[in-house]
C-alpha cells in the first residue's frame, strides 16, 4: 500500500470531526483536497473508511481500524521531533497540554509564566471536560493533561501540584451570608446548583455528603463552572465550585463564599500522563515547572479563601 502521513493526517481529522468541513478548516485545505487525500487512502486501502447517512459521516468497520493506526503513527511521528528536541536540550520543541475546564481560569497564567522561561516551546493547548481527558490519554493524543485525581485503577501516572479548594458560593444578598460558621444541616436545607455526573466537582460532593451523613438534593444540573455560576448569581440557589473560579466574581461582589463548618473541600490539581510515556524535554520541563511554581505562580486561591 502506497500511503502517506499526509493521508492519514487528513483521514484522522476529518474522523475526528467528523466533518470534511471541519478539517478543512484545521489543516488549512479546501474541502475538496480533503476530500482528494481520503479517497486516495481509501484506494490505497482498497476498502472504504466512511459511510454517511444523510448529512452526517461515520468511520466504517475498516475506517475504525485505520484510525487507531494513524494516532500510533502520529504518536511515533512526534517521539522523532521529540528525540530530536531533547538532542537540541528543552529551549526548543512543543507542549501538547489538555486541562479540565475549571483548570483552564487559571492555567493560561501558568502557561504564559512557563512561555516566559522557554519562549521557543510551541505550546498547543485544549480545553474540556474529565471524560474527554481521560480519552486524550487513551488515544495517546496528548503529552500530559491538568486535572483532579486521576482514576485509581486507570494505567495512568499523576503528580499533584497545586491544592483545589472547593467552597459554598452565594449571592451576596442571600441571608447566609452574614452567618459564620454554618453548619451542615442548614446547608442541607437550600436547593443547589450542580455540576453533571461524572465530573470530578459532583464526585467531591457526593464523597463529602456521605462521610457527613447529609443529603444535598440537587436542584438544577449544569454542565459547566461558569453556568453554575450564573445561576448562583441569579438566585437559583447554592453552588459548589473550586475557588479557582472565583477571583473576578469575588472582585465584582457577584457572588460570596460562605463559611460553612468543615468546607473548603481540599482536593489537588493534578499533571497527569499514561504510564511509560516518554515525555519530550518541553512536556517534561513543563511538568517540573508546574510542581516547583504553580503556587507562587498563581496564589489567587489562597486569597479567595482569605
């Protein structure tokens, strides 16, 4: 078979977006090139890769299986730069990083404070949730991603780095609070505002429900920070978030940290990669970086609790 990585890069895009559109616009293409490549490939292939029903495209059986080789490909297509990177030593070479949404309001502080120290590292970031992590890593797609304790059964190595508060957010006009030290059953009380299943924040909060012997009955279910957020803000009731999140509400008087008996919820940040992962000189730095320097980097955290 006569195949090339430029095939296999453009099959893997527009598998990954599912959208000859999409990767297109990725790879800076027209579509009809796009197009051109994957029915070269599938002819090198001599099978087809993608079947479409209506408007909507789906790997075939043999485009399942190809897909999987392109990502070793790729994978092994950057252990070459990256070797050849570590040879030139860490000024040069590129960071492939994913990070849990919450992680990314304060990442981009860590990120640009490390950029300083190597300006030359191409850095590539994603943003998205616990379960498109864990997939990244899966698929050895990324060098390392930021996020809460990773699985314990999983094979995957974390390093925590930097502590995750989580508190009991309010409007500012709501009569908690002017309350200190509130305890847990009247906490109980009020609707929350949650994060979906799943996410490491609900994970935390059932923990602590149960080693408390409390019920905190959800009331609306959101799938993002930001939209708890709002929704606390607008009187829906309590929410759960990590302080992280907070510093410009705080700073607007939007929304107020409650003090509730046994709350923050400490949980950490986590560096994490697959087990035997080599990491290039850039991932690895970064990920030294992170452990020595992220709390001084950014200690917006500490001051929210304050």
């Amino acid at each position: 078979m006569n195949i090339t990585l430029r095939q296999l890069k453009v099959f893997e895009a527009v598998a990954r977006h599912s959208s000859y559109t999409r990767a297109a616009e990725e790879m800076h293409l027209t579509q009809p090139a796009v197009s051109i490549q994957v029915k070269s490939l599938e002819e090198s292939v001599g099978l087809a890769l993608f079947e479409q029903f209506g408007k909507q495209i789906y790997l075939t059986t043999a485009g399942e299986e190809i897909l999987l080789y392109s990502r070793s490909i790729a994978a092994q297509v950057d252990e070459i730069g990256d070797v050849v990177a570590r040879l030139k030593g860490v000024s040069r070479g590129s960071l492939h990083v994913a990070v849990a949404t919450t992680a990314n309001y304060f990442i981009t502080h860590l990120l640009a404070a490390f950029h300083r120290e190597f300006p030359e590292v191409a850095i590539n970031l994603s943003v998205t949730n616990r379960q498109g992590l864990l997939q990244q890593l899966q698929e050895n797609r990324i060098d390392m991603v930021v996020m809460g304790e990773p699985p314990a059964e999983s094979s995957l190595v974390g390093e925590a780095f930097m502590e995750n508060p989580l508190v009991v957010i309010a409007p500012p006009d709501h009569p908690l609070t002017q309350r200190k030290r509130i305890p847990l059953k009247t906490i109980a009380r009020e609707p929350f505002v949650v994060r979906e299943e799943g996410s490491g924040t609900r994970a935390a909060m059932t923990r602590f429900a149960r080693r408390h012997q409390i019920q905190i009955t959800p009331a609306i279910v959101m799938t993002s920070n930001e939209a708890i957020k709002q929704a606390v803000s607008a009187g829906l009731g309590l929410g759960l978030v990590s302080a992280h999140t907070l510093e410009l509400d705080l700073y607007a008087k939007r929304l107020q940290i409650l003090n509730v008996a046994h709350f923050p919820i400490v949980r950490h940040w986590y560096i994490v990669h697959r087990e035997g992962k080599r990491l290039s000189p850039a991932a690895d730095a970064f990920r030294s970086f992170l452990v020595d320097n992220a709390d001084s980097v950014w200690p917006a955290a500490a001051e929210a609790q304050a």
